[in-house]
C-alpha cells in the first residue's frame, strides 16, 4: 500500500513537471524567433519600465536644468539657458524613441498573447468533446449495465454531443448584434 501512495504522489508531480516544461518551451521558442533588434528593445525597454529608471532621468533633467540657472546666476554663459530649448528637443526625442519602443515590445509580446490564446480555445474546444464522449460513454454503460435503471435522460444525451464553436459563436455573434443595437 506505500508503494502505490508512493506511485501516486509521483504521478501528479510528473504531470505538473511535464505541463511547466511543455509551457517553458513554447516562452523559449517565442524568445528565439526574436531577432537581435528585439531582444535589445525588450531589454531596454524592461530596464526604463523600472522605477529607478524614473527618478535617475528625473534627476538628470533637474540637474541639467539647476546647472544651467546656478552657471547663469554666477555670470557663467549656459549651454542651454531658460527655457532649455535643448533639454526641450532631447527629452522629445527619447519620449518618441521610448514610444516606438514600447509599441515594439508590445507588438512582440501580443504575437505571444495571440498564441496563447490560440492554445487556450484549443484546449477548450478538444476538453469539451472528451468531456462529451465520457458522458456518452457513461449513458452508454448506465443503458448496458443491468444492475441501473434505464431511464431517458435528455440533458446527458444533449450534453453527449459536443457543440460546434462556429455555431456558437454565430450566435454570441447574433446576440451581441441585437444588444448594440
């Protein structure tokens, strides 16, 4: 008896295991169909998305700014005199390449999402006719078995055949049409 709860124990981390790497494999598959550029955004982009990144460029801006009043104050010619035409240009400059940024990591990561979710209807749709054929395969068994009363059951035979998810979304179709309008 210790040696099949031993089994037992084993089986669900095997599977577990199994699912992760199976799940790490499509992330590392992903990754690699990532050219060089990619990645370098990806990673710039992750290292601006940190809150330090923030206040150190914070910081650079308002320490660009003080050294130009304090070198004006003390009769210093400012490289860039109020009102900071050059800090003006260079922080629109990095707001558009960090926006060209972020949309390419996004991009990236939607190819990402719009597998995933591929995977996901998959899977549900392929779920949803196992679980069909178990319960046609259970009616069968209840109507073959004569230990259990036969009976008519119309629900289990509805929920023996599995639906078709184009008509089922003709009609999520249908019903959000006549809710828009």
């Amino acid at each position: 008896m210790a040696r099949s709860a031993t089994m037992a124990d084993d089986t669900p981390k095997k599977h577990v295991d199994e699912t992760i790497e199976a799940l790490a494999a499509i992330y590392e598959a992903h990754n690699a169909e990532a050219g060089l550029l990619q990645r370098l955004a990806d990673r710039f982009t992750g290292v601006l998305g940190q809150p330090v990144a923030t206040g150190i460029i914070l910081a650079m801006i308002l320490a660009w700014m003080a050294g130009n009043v304090v070198l004006a104050h003390i009769g210093v010619p400012a490289p860039d005199a109020f009102p900071f035409p050059s800090l003006e240009i260079s922080t629109t400059i990095a707001a558009l390449l960090v926006a060209l940024l972020i949309l390419t990591t996004q991009r990236h990561e939607d190819v990402l999402a719009e597998k995933r979710a591929r995977l996901t209807l998959q899977i549900a749709v392929l779920s949803e006719k196992k679980i069909a054929k178990v319960i046609e395969l259970l009616e069968d068994q209840r109507r073959d078995n004569p230990l259990l009363s036969s009976r008519l059951d119309a629900e289990a035979n509805s929920m023996a055949n599995a639906t078709d998810p184009q008509a089922n979304l003709a009609k999520l179709d249908e019903t959000e049409d006549r809710k828009g309008t």
